[in-house]
C-alpha cells in the first residue's frame, strides 16, 4: 500500500505545492546551499589571512634567583580559582633534585609569543588574544576540551595546560581575569606571580622579548642581591659587596 | 541476498570506513579536526535527510497472509541511522568527559579520534533523525501513532505486571507500539530535539564566531540532555532487543516483518485497526 502523502500545504494552497514537494524542496535547496557554497569557499574566495596583534606585556625571569618556592604558583591558582592548587598554576617551577645548580631548576612562564601557535589551533576560538591587551587568553566557556592549544604549544612543558578540575584550557593571562584578587591586572596592572615572588625573580616588560631562550631569561639580581652575600653576574665573578653596616643607634 | 540486504550491508560498511577514517586522520601529522575541516557535512547531512524522505514512497502496515508488515525501507533506515548514531554518539561523548564525568581517553590522539568518531556518528544521526522529521511531517499519523493515548497509564501497569506475574490481570490491546514506548518516545523526542539545537550550536563554533555565553548555555544542555538520551537509549535496548519477547520486532527492524500471531497477541489493538474492526479491551478484575 502507497501513502497519498500529497497533501497540499494549507498556507501554501494558491501555489498548489503539495506537503511532498514543499519538503523536496526544502531539501534540495538545502543541498544544492551547501554544496554551492563549498564550492565558492574552495574556489573562489581568497585564503583567510591570519593575523593576530602582539600582547602588550610579558613575564620575564631569572632562574638563578628563583629559591622554588612556588609561592608563584600558589599565587596564579589562588587569584584565578579562589584556592592554592600547584596542579591548576599557569607559570610552572619545575625542579631536578639530581640536576646542579643552575640547571636544578626552571621556571615556565607563558611567553606570550608573537605568534601564538596555541591561538592558531583552536578550533572554537577559545584560546584568543585579548582585545585589549593582546594576552594570549582562553574563553573557558568556548572551550571544548581538545587540547589542541595544548599540544601546540613549541615549549615543554606546555605553557598552557589542562585545567582538570574545571576541564578547559587554561594559560597565562597575566592576571587579565582574576577574580579573587582585588588588583587590576592585565598588561597594565598587576600580576600576582611579579607580586608574590619573595625573591624578586619575575618581572614584567611591554617590550617584546628577543625570542629566544635568553629573551625571557633576564638577570634581576641587583645590588641587594649582592649585599646579602651572592654575585650579582652570570659568571659568578663580580664580588658580592655586603651591606653596609647599619649607623648606631642614636644614644 | 535481497536489495535490502545488499543496502544494509553496504551502508554499515561505509560507516564502518568512517569510523576508521576519522581514528586513523586523528594521527595524521598537521591534519585538524573533522569538525573543523568537513563542518560542510554537518550541514549537509540534515537537508539530505530532509530531500531523501521527500523521494521516499512509504509503505504502510498491511497484513500479507501470516505475517505482518510493520516496517517499511523507510522506517528501517531511520530507526538504524538513528539508532547507530545515537550509540556512537553516547559512547565517543562519554569517553570525551561530560558533566561531572572526566575523560576517559587522557589526551592528544585519542581524543582528537573520540572526536572525529563523534563527527562522523553526527552526520549519520543528523540525517536519519530530519529523514524521520521530514517523513513525519509527510504523514502526521506516523508522528500521532507514536503519541501516548489516555490507556498510557492503565496499558502500561497491566501490561508490565502481567510479565512479572500478576495473574489476575489481563493483555491490554495494544495498538502498534505499547504505550510504555509511546511514553518513552516523549524522553527521546525531547533530548533529541535539545541535542540537535545545542549540538549545531557547538558546531557553528567551529565555522563563526559563536557568543560565549550562548555557548556557556549549549554545552551543559547537551550534556544533560545527553544523560536522558543514555536513559532513554538503555532503556530501549534492553526493552527492545534483549527481552525475549521483543524479539520478534527486533527483527522485523531488519526484515520489515512480525508473525501475524504475534502480533495478534502482542498489538491486539492495532491488528484490529488493520483489519478495520473496533478496538476491544477485556479487562480483568484489576
């Protein structure tokens, strides 16, 4: 037995279409639209440029001072989630016990690269530069969780990770969006790690970095440095100057 | 071997070439994901689906000497398209993480292959769920057929308590599916309908730019409609395939056919409406 399924369509009754051919129709154009435009996409229209501004800040830091408190740390997870969690960090210490001074120790900050090969991988858009500041920064609401951005990252570790409590990306931001922390930060305010660091072994710059592996590795040890015993140069051969001697106390 | 059979057996080979294809390009060095580099296919799927039904002539239920037809080519390809792509779907979405579930599949490699499984089982659930929609909207009374009725209530209680031993009870007359289903249809209706939305919207994300916040409501709508779709999807499975009594339909969702005395027993109702007498209900003391 057929099905009579030409039934005409009561709005559409002047046109005499039947419900089947209304519906053939609807399919078809359907079709032939995304046919059509798969052909002008791959044809006819020019490849997409990608282009994406420069951020206006970057993290640099000095290994050799880093005393690998992770205070830092403790710092990116406390003013972005509201509680200290290394796991959920954004600049990551890592230490060799067997390693000698000064490879025992690295610290991985973002580095805000020009081109920000994290960005170009997501697939959503997530992972975006910030209108405003240019700070390579993820959208956890368009995350899908792929961890592409993840793996795209040229650096090991990653500089951006895996957030596995929330589950989305997550990266520096120099502290553009922390919630739990009643600074400005952002490429023109504060960030927490530069903050917190007892040891004064992270700073901030506007300037791009030569991009390198020297480029974020600055040397921060000023004279202060040297008046609590260390050598304030690379080679170590610069003499530690100790402090002067505090004036006595007024009788 | 029948043309069904050559059909069936060629459409689950291509799938089965999809599915391969999507694991195997998850490992291919600098290739993106399928959502991003065929997102085409998503959109196409749904207008094929549509312009399938409208060049497919249905056949209705007849009743052809002992047996009875109570699928059509139609209806098989849809409930199977659907059906096929509902549990690749769950099971690739599952693995992914969802809700409170974390991932199962770690990173990098698998999960670019879960979703590019999750891909393919897209366009496949995409085109028989609108070539279902669309030979609906082609005739109304298959979408009113699958509507409880106000025996809902009453068929379901006599017809399950009959199974689990209560004597006194008597078969309710059944129509073509049992009320228990019908009622089961509106869960799977409803998810299906919020999975799609919500899933088109997670798509769009990969083609334009998507609000955040329209986003921010997707992804958790798609997830829990994801945990009624799993509800309704085990439910049916074990209701529909695994209890010895639904064997019969179960494989008339491959041959079309179910004895006629099964389904004397089985759709009293709707055999009656086949052979266009009056529906009638014995109750028993219950």
């Amino acid at each position: 037995m057929v099905d009579k399924d030409n039934t005409v369509v009561p709005a559409a009754e002047a046109t005499g279409l039947s419900r089947r051919e209304f519906v053939t129709g609807i399919g078809g154009t359907g079709v032939g639209l995304v046919l059509g435009g798969l052909l002008v996409k791959g044809f006819m229209l020019p490849d997409e440029v990608y282009a994406i501004p420069a951020s206006e800040g970057y993290l640099l830091v000095d290994t050799k001072k880093c005393a690998g408190c992770e205070s830092c740390m403790l710092a990116c997870s406390l003013v972005h989630y509201g509680r200290e969690n290394t796991s959920l960090a954004r600049i990551q210490i890592t230490q060799d016990p067997f390693g000698t001074f000064p490879q025992d120790l690295q610290m991985d900050q973002c580095r805000q690269c020009p081109y920000p090969a994290c960005v170009d991988a997501c697939p959503t858009g997530a992972m975006h530069a910030d209108a405003a500041t240019g700070a390579r920064m993820v959208d956890e609401r368009k995350c899908i969780g792929c961890e592409r951005c993840v793996n795209a990252c040229p650096f090991t570790p990653s500089r951006v990770q895996w957030n596995h409590e929330d589950k989305h990306a997550q990266k520096c931001d120099l502290c553009k969006d922390t919630p739990y922390w009643n600074h400005e930060g952002g490429a023109d305010g504060m960030q927490a790690c530069v903050a917190i660091c007892p040891m004064k072994a992270i700073s901030f710059t506007k300037e791009i970095p030569a991009q390198s592996e020297q480029g974020y590795q600055v040397n921060l040890r000023d004279a202060h440095w040297g008046h609590i015993g260390f050598p304030t140069d690379d080679a170590g051969k610069i003499v530690p100057q100790p402090a002067p001697a505090p004036a006595p106390a007024a009788k | 071997m029948g043309r069904r059979a050559v059909v069936g057996t060629v459409a689950s080979l291509a799938f089965v070439a999809g599915i391969a294809f999507a694991v195997r390009s998850a490992s291919v060095q600098g290739a993106g994901l399928l959502f991003d580099s065929a997102t085409w296919l998503v959109w196409l799927a749904p207008f094929a689906g549509v312009l399938a039904a409208g060049v497919t002539k249905r056949k209705d239920p007849v009743i052809e000497g002992e047996r009875v037809l109570r699928h059509d080519d139609a209806a098989i390809l849809e409930h199977w398209a659907h059906g096929i792509g509902t549990a690749v779907l769950l099971v690739s979405g599952i693995a992914l993480g969802f809700l409170f579930v974390p991932s199962l599949l770690g990173a990098g490699e698998p999960v670019w292959a879960a979703m590019n499984v999750h891909f393919v089982a897209v366009v496949v659930f995409l085109f028989g769920t609108f070539y279902y929609a669309a030979n609906t909207a082609l005739a109304l009374k298959r979408f009113a057929e699958h509507l409880p009725t106000r025996d809902a209530i009453d068929y379901t209680r006599r017809h399950y308590g009959l199974l689990l031993g209560f004597k006194k009870l008597t078969f309710p007359p059944e129509r073509k599916y049992f009320e228990s289903e019908k009622m089961a249809f509106i869960l799977a209706l409803v998810s299906t309908v919020v999975i799609i939305a919500t899933g088109l919207v997670k798509v769009a994300a990969h083609a334009i730019e998507v609000p955040g916040w329209l986003l921010a409501v997707a992804t958790p709508a798609h997830d829990i409609a994801t945990v009624a779709m799993l509800a309704f999807f085990l439910a049916h499975v074990f209701f529909a395939a695994i209890l010895p009594m639904s064997w019969p339909v179960l494989r008339s969702m491959f041959t079309g056919y179910v004895p006629l005395d099964y389904a004397r027993h089985e759709h009293a109702g709707w055999i009656a409406e086949l052979e266009g007498r009056e529906v009638t209900d014995v109750k028993g003391s219950n």
